[in-house]
C-alpha cells in the first residue's frame, strides 16, 4: 500500500476508477470447473485480467505416512504464480511469499472440508496464476473451492473470497494492480456463504472502525454474487456430462 514512483495523479476520476467501474463494482468474473481431465477436480478462474487455474487430488494415500491423522485428511495447497504471470518475470519455483500463501489458502479451505470423512488421506490442492492483476489469493481460493467440490470431496459449503480497500479516502470493492499499489488499505476475506462464517479476515494498511464494518458490510453482500457464479460454474459441468452421456447411449 501507499504511493510512490510511477503512481497515478488520481485513482478516481469523475466519480469512477481508472477501470471505469464503480465503486462498489467488482471485476468481470468467469469460472469454468472440470477443465482439467486428468485431476480429480479441477477449475479455471478469470477475474477481470487475473487469470488462475485449480487443480486438485486425492482424497488419497497420506505420504510420507508421518504427515497422516488417524482421524482426519490432510489438505496440502501448492501455490505459484507462472513466471510470465507478471511483466517482471519471476524466478521459477517456491519464495516465501508463495509458501505463506499456500498456507493460507489451505487454512481458509479447511474449515468448509469434511475431513473426517478421510482419515489417513491427503489432498492436494494446485494453484496456478497464470496472469496477476491483483486479488490473486482471494481468486486462488475462490477457485480451489470449486475445483475441491469437482473432485466430489464432501465439503459443508464451497468458500468464497474478496478483497476491498480504500483508495483516495473512498472505499472500494476489488481492487486491481494499480489500486493495489498505490491505494491506503487491502481487507481480503473468505466465507462460507451458506451460514456466512468467516475463514480468512486480513487488513493491510489502516481503516477507521466505521470504515472497516461497512467494507465488511460490501464485501458479504457481493460475496453472495460471486458464490452464485461458483454454483452455476458446476451445475454447468455436470449437466454437460449428463447431455455427453445421453449422447453416447
């Protein structure tokens, strides 16, 4: 957060950000699950010019066989961001920053699995970004989700994230790269949208506390749109592979 070389004169113009859209308005959103048939379960996510791939595997065989519970699944998540994901090219293979938000990612996934259905099991969750323009980590969840309920893992609610911030003293549902760079604070959160129950709060930068509830207020509300996205993004799977089916009887 916060400004520097190369920031922007404004971030709002007339009333609108430098995107064109709203305030309150999110980025254009697309899911598309079963797109990767050799996983379990899988799902392709483009929001706005974030553009990120799920993949995921098992329940099946905890190893090494230290890492197994008796009594639950393991989840494990993989989290990179492709080399030509950002105009800087990065350096192949895990940082810090990715590990940390492998981590969190699984954390937030955690809670919405039935874990105890698979005891001695992992499952393995991929993410790849294949192109970064901010909210990469709330895409990343929005998209294993998906890709955990392909796989036909029994899950209490799919997971749903968002991020919004506060730019030029208003504040604003899903920041993009440049609003990200340069704005005043970043609140990612992630939901089960069915019972609303938060698995990931975070806030960088600084809100007041009226600040912080009304983004909080914004980001339950849209979050519901986007879980509508995530649920039609499966229907539409599946009833392509019932229409195959018939097809070929």
């Amino acid at each position: 957060m916060g400004g520097g070389i190369g920031a922007p004169e404004h971030l709002i113009v007339n009333g609108k950000r430098l995107d064109g859209r709203k305030l309150d308005e999110i980025r254009p959103l697309k899911i598309m699950a079963g797109v990767i048939k050799n996983a379990d379960g899988s799902c392709q996510l483009e929001f706005g010019k974030t553009k990120i791939v799920a993949t995921v595997y098992g329940p099946r065989e905890a190893l090494p066989k230290h890492i197994s519970r008796p009594d639950r699944a393991v989840i494990t998540c993989d989290y990179t961001m492709a080399s030509f994901s950002t105009p800087e090219r990065g350096r192949p293979g895990p940082n810090r920053r990715s590990s940390e938000i492998s981590n969190l990612i699984a954390d937030s996934l955690a809670p919405a699995i039935m874990l105890q259905k698979y005891p001695r099991t992992m499952i393995n969750v991929y993410i790849t970004v294949t192109n970064a323009n901010a909210g990469t980590r709330c895409a990343a969840i929005t998209a294993a989700a998906v890709a955990l309920a392909d796989a036909g893992i029994e899950m209490r609610d799919l997971v749903t994230s968002l991020a919004a911030g506060k730019i030029e003293n208003h504040l604003a549902l899903d920041l993009f790269e440049v609003e990200d760079n340069f704005g005043d604070a970043d609140v990612p959160i992630a939901v089960m949208p069915r019972t609303e129950e938060v698995t990931l709060l975070q806030m960088d930068g600084r809100l007041t506390p009226e600040e912080f509830k009304t983004i909080l207020k914004m980001l339950r509300k849209q979050v519901h749109e986007i879980y509508k996205v995530q649920k039609q993004a499966l229907i539409s799977k599946y009833k392509q592979e019932k229409s195959e089916e018939e097809v070929e009887q």
